[in-house]
C-alpha cells in the first residue's frame, strides 16, 4: 500500500492486519507478517501486564515473541529483561 509505514520496521507496508497482541491493528510489511512480528514496544508491555515469563503465553504465541525479536534485533533474554523492567516499573509484578 503506498504511503503506508510498517509499524514493525518502519519499511514499506503491505496493508494494515488485526494484531496478535489483542484487539488492535498495524501496518505490516511482507517480511514482518512472514515473521509473525509485532510492534517491540507494544509487546515488551503486553507481556508485562500478562505474565512476564515465556511460559505464561500459550505456546502459539511463542514465535509472535520470537518473530518480534528477530525484526527488532533483540535476544530473548534483552526481550524479557524488558518486560521485568516495565512490569515493576508499572507496578504489576
């Protein structure tokens, strides 16, 4: 879609989904839907206000994590050190 932004990346975007995340849209490029990847930040805080483990998401949204990741350069570990940090700092760990 021209003039559209990927709300992952910031690359050129291929039209706009409904997000894993919840009951929200982005703009995705092919690759970053490829991927199953989201917005870093919005994800860092929606795993803080749900469980801030790995193992508090059901296994199907383990590559959503994953993809995430991947596209924004981070490693899981920096990923969850995030979410911990954002829980606490919000107060919901």
């Amino acid at each position: 879609m021209p003039g559209i932004t990927c709300d992952v990346c910031g690359g050129a975007a291929v039209g706009v989904c409904s997000s894993a995340l919840g009951a929200c849209s982005f703009a995705y490029c092919k690759q970053c839907l490829e991927l199953r990847a989201e917005p870093y930040q919005c994800t860092v805080i929606m795993c803080a206000m749900n469980g801030n483990e790995f193992k508090h998401f059901a296994p199907w949204f383990h590559p959503v994590i994953e993809g995430t990741c991947k596209r924004a350069g981070k490693t899981l570990d920096q990923f969850w050190q995030e979410v911990k940090d954002c829980a606490k700092k919000e107060g919901w760990s």
